[in-house]
C-alpha cells in the first residue's frame, strides 16, 4: 500500500511538473517584428539588442521574433501592415508616413539639422510627442526612435561637387524630402525601395542613390556605384513603430518590459552609429568607392540651391510642419 501511494504520489508531482511546463509555455507571449534591413546593418542588430533585453527584462516570458531582410514586409509595406495589426511591430523609415502625415518628412527636408546631437534633442523635445501623437491618430505607436544617420549622394558618373554636377542623372530618391532635393540640385527622382535600389543601379535604369554609408556597405553598392558625396544633406529617421490597438491591449508589465528595452536599444544605437558611420567609410574606400567631402563654400551652395524645399516643407505640411520647424531650430 506504501509503494502504491508513493508511486502515486510521484505520479501525481510528474503530472503537476508537466502541467506546470505547458502552462507556463502557453503564458509566454511571443510577438513579431518586421525588419528590411539585412541582419548586419547596425539598425538590425539594435533589433537584436531590443530582443534580448525584452528577454531579460521579462524573465523570459516575453519574445521577439525578428523577421530581417524583408521576410515579411518592405519598406514600402510596413506601415500599412502596422495599421492593420497584420504584425505586431515594424522597423520604420519615419519617411514612409509623409503620404498620410506630410510633416513626418522633416528628416527628409534637407540641411534642416546641424549635427546627430541636434536630431537628439529634438526627439526629447516636444517634437518627438508630437509626432507620435500624429502616428496615434492613423493606429500606430512609436515604441522607440531609431536614429540612422546622415544621408549621402551616391552615383556612377562623376563626383557630385556642385549642384551643375547633378543635371543629366537619374537618382534614387526614398522620400519626398529627397526627391524634391534631387530636383532643386538639378537631378531627375526616382522613387525606389531600398530592396528595388540594388537593382535598378546594377542596370542603369538609375545612375545613383541616396542613402547612409552603412547601409551603401552593407548592400554591396559599392559593386554598382563609383563616388560617394559626403555632405550630411538630410537625416533618414527610422523608428520601432507598434500597432497602437495591439499595445493598448498589452499589460502594463509588458509595455513596461518593451519601453525599458526600447530605450537601452535607443542608446546603444546612439553610441554605435558613429562608430559604424566611420567604418563603412572606410570599407567604402577599400572597395574602390571615391569618397569626396564638400567644403564649407561648396556646402553653401548645395544649401542654397535646396532653400524652396524648406520652404515648401513648410507651406505643404500645415501648423504641424511649421512647429516641427520652429522646434528643429531651436535643437541646433
């Protein structure tokens, strides 16, 4: 009778174990995020930070799948996808916002911020609430910013050294902001995804592209493009964007969870972008890419050129635009 009743006993603790297990398996929340940035652009492994600090943070009980390279949704995609909850979160180029939101391409208006810093202390300004609050009114949530650098100018022709050097090429433009940029130097826009961008240069359909030295290395552009501008022209802002009604459904444990990891992403980011910015040159170079750096009387005039697409900015994107403006000068 004893051994009948310890054998159940043992029994009965090996099915509470197993019931334990399924239970706490089952109560692990596992979400997605969708990343079009291949895995060794800076930008992918700041996802990665995010992910493992979510990890460590819940103790495990909250995962982030990653889907990089585009394995769900492009550029192009991820902000309607986000809009209808068909993920959960998304890697974001802000840029992508300025067909519903026209003041979201700010960061896309160019020689609107002097330096990195400067795009800091606008997003901890009014700035960055503001436009989440713009984000809240069509269903998306910015979990964190994701600062991604300068944007360059990058061709197959000749060094881009005055705005004159820009009439007769074909460029690749990822906003509106750039477009009309490209425009007012004297180019011809050519709106493309970062995943079409390869491509359509590898042909000649277009002659070069905008877009950081980061993400120039890591897409192999070096193979298809021979000089690179360096004249910090406009800032590409991406963010971690949720689906506001997905995580207005979350528990304040987890949104807290998912904030904590998003601001040690944030910084990580901060910190590794120069760092990353420095060394994509630098490999840039070592592939045969001619890095040319305008002077300040060059700059000048690059700014010149380009003062109706500020100025534009301003009048197309409302009473949003102008404060987000006014809000960027007083950031310099």
């Amino acid at each position: 009778m004893k051994r009948e009743k310890r054998a159940l006993s043992v029994l009965l603790l090996a099915v509470t174990l197993v019931l334990s297990a399924v239970f706490a398996a089952s109560a692990a929340e596992s979400f997605r995020l969708s990343n079009q940035l291949p895995p060794s652009h800076f930008l992918s492994e700041a996802a990665e930070v995010f992910a493992a600090k979510v990890k460590e943070y819940s103790g495990g009980d909250v995962e982030i799948k990653l889907f990089h390279s585009a394995q769900l949704f492009k550029d192009t995609e991820i902000v309607e996808a986000l809009q209808q909850g068909l993920v959960e979160m998304g890697l974001v180029p802000v840029n992508q916002w300025s067909g519903m939101i026209p003041a979201a391409d700010i960061f896309g208006v160019p020689f609107v911020f002097a330096d990195l810093a400067s795009i800091e202390r606008f997003l901890d300004s009014e700035a960055g609430t503001l436009l989440d609050g713009a984000f809240n009114e069509k269903g998306c949530k910015v979990v964190f910013w994701m600062d991604y650098g300068f944007v360059q100018f990058l061709n197959s022709k000749r060094p881009l050294l005055a705005p004159a050097d820009f009439k007769g090429l074909k460029i690749r433009t990822f906003s509106t902001g750039t477009a009309d940029a490209v425009l007012a130097l004297g180019g011809t826009p050519s709106a493309l995804s970062s995943t079409e961008m390869y491509m359509a240069l590898q042909r000649g359909t277009v002659d070069g592209s905008t877009t950081g030295a980061p993400a120039a290395y890591s897409r192999k552009l070096y193979e298809v493009q021979k000089y690179m501008t360096v004249c910090n022209y406009s800032a590409a802002q991406f963010a971690l964007q949720s689906n506001l009604k997905w995580w207005e459904g979350l528990s304040d444990s987890t949104r807290d969870v998912l904030e904590r990891a998003g601001k040690d992403a944030a910084s990580w980011i901060r910190a590794e972008m120069a760092r990353s910015e420095a060394e994509a040159l630098t490999a840039l170079k070592e592939k045969g890419v001619e890095i040319v750096e305008l002077d300040a009387a060059q700059r000048q005039a690059f700014v010149e050129a380009t003062s109706s697409v500020r100025d534009g900015f301003i009048a197309e994107s409302g009473e949003l635009g102008r404060r987000l403006m006014e809000l960027a000068a007083l950031a310099q």
